[in-house]
C-alpha cells in the first residue's frame, strides 16, 4: 500500500479517535456509565435462553416485515422466549 494511502487512514483514525473522545468528555467521561453500572442489567448474553431467543427474533423480524405478524406478536413471542416459554 502506498505511503501516503497509509498517512489519509492514520489521519483519519487519529480524527476519529478525537471526536470519539469529545463526544465522551461532552457527558463527563465513563463516570455516568460507572454511577449506573449497579443498576445495569444484561438483558441477552447472560440469559441461558438467548440462543433460542435470538432464532425467535429473527424468524419473528423477517415475519413483521413480510406482513404475517405484527409487531406486538413478535415483542411477545421474543419475551416468552426470553423467559424459556
């Protein structure tokens, strides 16, 4: 790859990096994050019926925008799913 292709992408990494690092500063860094962490919960990966629960939504997904299934059926069905119903 040639040099100056590489300078655009560091820069534009650099770039990026420093407006990420505003945006975070702008709601006063990981502290809000930190604060509410106790009152955090997972609501996928740490659920034993997510892997069912993921099959559900996506068969439900593709349903919704078929036109077979509503919205609130597919919301119901990902929840009993969720809950191993």
């Amino acid at each position: 790859m040639p040099r100056r292709r590489w300078a655009c992408i560091l820069a534009a990494t650099a770039a990026g990096v420093l407006i990420a690092a505003a945006a975070l500063a702008q709601f006063g860094g990981r502290g809000p994050f930190l604060a509410a962490a106790p009152f955090a919960h997972g609501w996928g990966f740490g659920n034993p019926n997510f892997a069912n629960a993921y099959t559900v939504m996506g068969n439900d997904l593709n349903a919704v925008i078929a036109g077979s299934k509503s919205t609130q059926s597919m919301l119901s069905d990902v929840s009993k799913a969720l809950k191993g119903q």
